[in-house]
C-alpha cells in the first residue's frame, strides 16, 4: 500500500517547506540553529500539518547522532529504557537524537526518566505537541528546552504545495491533469493552515476525477465537495476549542458582530451548542450588564429555543442574540462589584453583621441594650432611610460604581436626589 502523498512529498530541505517564515525565514533563530548543526532541546508546538515533523525529519538527516522515533500516544517506558541503553554503544557514540511526537500524551513519570539523559546531554530531544507546552510538558524539561511555535499556513503559501502535489501526481502517474479554474485556491483555502490536510484532500480529487481522452479533469465542484468539511480544526479538550470561545466572546465584548457571528459558526459547525449558549449567557451579563439589562431574559429565550430546536435551526436564535449582545451598550459595572466583594470574602474581611440586620427576635438577657434598632425602609419618604448595612470593619467600602451609561447614570441621578433629601 502506498505511502500517504504528504509522506512521499514531504520536504528534504528548509527551501520546501511552506509556511513558518518567521521562525524558518532566512536569517530566522530556529533556520541559523539548524545551519549550524548545533542542535539544543527544542519542542516544537503547533497545529497539525504544518511542518513541524518535516523539520525535525530535517535535522534528524543533518546529524551525526543516532535516530530516535517516538510517539506519545503510543510509547510505553520500556520503549524509554531501550533507547536509554543505546547510550555510550557504538552505534550512538555521538549521542541520541530523540524525535517525540505528541509528548503531552506522556505522563509525567515517563518525561522524568528522560530527564537526566537530556540534562547531561546523552540526549538531545526534540519534541512536538499540538498543545500549549507551558501546560503539558514537565516544567524541569521545558526549562531545558527552546520552544518554538509553529502556525497555521497562509492559504496563499498552501497554494504552491497543492500544485506541487499535482504535479507530482502527473507525473507518479504518467498522465496529464487538467484543473477547473479555482480548484487549488479552493482545496488551500479549505485546508484551515493545513498543508498535510490540503495535499491529501488533492490526492482525494484526482481519485474522485474524470478520466478524459487527454488525462484527468477536476473540477471546482469536486474539490469543494472535498474541502467543504476542512475547514473545521476543532478539539473539545484542546486549546483550539479554548481560543475559539475566548475570540467568541471577546468579539461580543467588542462590539464586533461580525467577528462574533463567525466564531459562533466555527462552534456550530463543530456541534459545539453548549459552548456557544453558556458564553453568550456569560457575555450578556458580564459584558452588557446594568448598561441593559433586560437583554437577560431576551438572550436566555434565545437560548431556550436554540437548545430546543437544537443544530442546525439552533443557528437563528442564536445568531440573533449573537448580534444583539454584540451590538448593546456594554457594562462590567455589575461584575467588578461582585468580584470586589468575593475578592474581600475570600481574604477574611467579613465581621458581624450589624445588629440591626440580624434575624433576631428577641433579646438574651445580657444584652444591656435592648431593641434591635432596624429601620424599615418602606416607612420613610421614596422608601429610603440611611442605615449601616455592611459590617463595621467594611462599613465604607464601596464595590459598585455606577457605569457611564444612560441606564445606570439615570439609576445614579434618582438616588442622588432621594439620598440628598435624607
């Protein structure tokens, strides 16, 4: 069986690779560290597909130390032990290159094990993660390596690695192929910064293409039908989910619908309806607040109905309190407050309640004085009168302030004038 055509087209030098100019760019840190053959521990973060393997396959070619493969996933610690006693053979006399791929999938016991040898250099590791190092890499390791990020491809620099895999195909199979119009911009654009995506997705058109009297024909409607589902880099435990929702309602934040709409498609699209309901809720009172809030009700309905109808109606509801939330007056007036007052509870600053609050009915036989002295409210003019609510130790604070709002400037000039008259 033939190898993937992003295997049998993978890069052998630095000039092939697509993408990671600022890292790989001439004149670039991790391109003069791979010139100069002096390769220090190093991971390599990043989405899937964009050259992280290809680099370390690179540098693995370009060194005089013995090869290591490993795969997170799969390794076990006896696969840590066997290449731990290939140290100081003959076959590694100038050291281990170790390959790690996916190490977050490592515990960390088996990165401990390897620590040592990567300390006093038996090893050097290279390792890969799709996911943030600074939380699933032993922090004694990452102390001892340079990390560096990979990013997602420009559609524009995919492009040329999609020609190039149908160039390839012509050739591997002695036919001519003709491309509709579109078709590589369509199968790049597709690829959501992939390159591995994008190359497998045009080996999958030429299987799925007409075969003419000159050769193969794809057509833009094959490679959309191939495309249309790979746009989509999406893990619910990972840290694209996370970015997604953080751009979802920072978007909302900002008073950006348009920003807000697509990062809401990108959740729908991967079925992420709780994710994109709980953040909206979230937004409306965070981020909207007193400025108005009778949106809660407005966008909890929204909600409602979403989950209700469930995907893909859900998009309506949603998609319109999306807008509404991002298009209100915004207010964090009510979350400052609240978090100010946790912020004080949970530093000890409470006291006792004052006795003219207390649910208390009667009076013990020590108290010198007597009477619980709470003023109702309802009994005095605008149904106000001044007392001490908060505890003597906090009686001055003041965790709420009025936002600059007409909503909540309206609510601050009524109680100016009531509290003036008292």
């Amino acid at each position: 069986m033939a190898a993937p055509l992003a295997d049998r087209l993978r890069p052998q030098n630095l000039d092939e690779i697509v993408g990671q100019e600022h890292i790989l760019g001439k004149g670039r840190a991790l391109r003069k560290i791979i010139e100069s053959g002096n390769i220090p521990n190093m991971i390599f973060y990043g989405p899937s597909g964009v050259g992280k393997t290809t680099v370390a396959s690179i540098i693995a070619k370009n060194t005089n130390k013995y090869l290591c493969k490993l795969n997170g996933t799969s390794a076990s610690t006896q696969d840590i032990r066997d290449i731990v006693a290939k140290i100081g053979t003959i076959e590694a006399l100038d050291g281990i290159l170790l390959y790690l791929d996916e190490i977050q999938y490592f515990t960390k016991k088996q990165q401990q094990t390897l620590l040592e040898f990567i300390e006093n250099g038996s090893i050097t590791l290279i390792a890969s993660t799709t996911e943030n190092p600074y939380f699933y890499v032993y922090s004694a390791i990452l102390s001892r390596s340079t990390v560096f990020e990979f990013k997602p491809v420009e559609s524009k620099s995919i492009e040329k690695a999609v020609q190039r895999a149908f160039d390839f195909l012509s050739d591997e199979k002695g036919e001519k192929i003709t491309l509709e119009e579109g078709v590589i911009e369509k199968l790049a654009s597709g690829s959501s910064g992939d390159v591995r995506k994008a190359i497998g997705a045009a080996e999958l058109s030429l299987i799925a293409a007409d075969l003419k009297d000159e050769g193969f024909y794809v057509s833009l409607e094959t490679a959309s039908s191939l495309a249309q589902r790979s746009t989509m880099r999406y893990d619910k435990d990972g840290d694209e989910h996370y970015d997604i929702i953080s751009a979802y309602q920072k978007s909302m934040r900002g008073s950006d619908p348009d920003a807000a709409l697509h990062y809401l498609a990108r959740l729908l699209e991967a079925g992420d309806l709780p994710s994109a309901c709980r953040r909206l809720l979230v937004c409306a009172a965070e981020d909207v607040g007193l400025a108005w809030p009778q949106i809660m009700p407005i966008v909890k309905s929204c909600v409602d109905t979403a989950m209700m109808v469930g995907l893909p109606e859900a998009a309506i509801p949603l998609g319109d309190a999306v807008i509404l939330v991002a298009t209100a007056p915004k207010s964090n007036s009510g979350h400052d407050a609240i978090f100010a007052a946790m912020d004080d509870v949970k530093k000890g600053k409470a006291g006792p309640i004052p006795r003219q609050l207390q649910n208390m009915h009667y009076d013990s036989a020590e108290k010198e004085v007597k009477g619980q002295f709470y003023k109702y409210p309802h009994d005095f003019p605008n149904h106000y009168t001044e007392q001490q609510y908060l505890p003597d130790s906090l009686k001055d604070v003041q965790y709420y302030h009025y936002g600059d709002n007409k909503n909540e400037q309206g609510f601050k000039a009524y109680w100016d004038k009531v509290k003036n008259k008292n």
